[in-house]
C-alpha cells in the first residue's frame, strides 16, 4: 500500500480555512474515483501551522491512473484550478510525501 501525504505551511490563524478547503476538495476527488482523505492538524510542535492531508492507494500505478484519468476530466480539472485558486492564498508552501507500507 501506497500512503501519499501531503504537508501544507498554512500562513499564520490560516490552519481552520486550510482544513476547511481539504475538506471542500473531497467530494470533487470522490467523483473521479480518489479514495478518502485524512486531515491531521499539528499540535504546535515542531514546526506550527501546518495541516497534514493523507490517503491511500494499493499500488504506485493506482496513485498514477487516478491522477491521470483526474486531470483528463475537464470537469475535474476546472474544479481543481478554482479549488487551487482559493487554496494558494492560505499556505505558504507544501511538501509531498510518499510512504510504502511494511506489514
């Protein structure tokens, strides 16, 4: 299993409207086949403001085709830009993440 997450600075007291677009996004990911979502919130440790957005996907190649057959979707895709759009003003930055699970 595949685990992708992603690791957004929110701009300071921006971490609630962050959480609040994650979870605006889910729906429109659920129309073209992308799996449920998890929304973690840091505990002010470490670095602050950060909001931590993860799923899951058997296979790399899953993760890939999702993706794909996503942004071949005019209507995913201009649902994205606009989502994004909204999005960029709350965080300063992100960084991707992908984890192989060992059982």
């Amino acid at each position: 299993m595949i685990t992708q997450r992603r690791i957004f600075r929110a701009k300071p007291g921006a971490s609630g409207a962050v959480v609040g677009k994650l979870k605006e996004f889910q729906p429109i990911v659920e129309r073209v086949g992308g799996p449920p979502r998890r929304i973690y919130t840091d505990l002010f440790s470490g670095e602050t403001d950060r909001v931590v957005w993860e799923f899951d996907f058997d296979t790399l190649a899953a993760l890939e085709e999702m993706n794909k057959s996503a942004f071949e979707n005019a209507e995913f895709k201009a649902a994205f830009e606009k989502w994004w759009a909204g999005l960029q003003p709350l965080i300063e930055g992100a960084v991707v993440e992908l984890w192989s699970h060992s059982n």
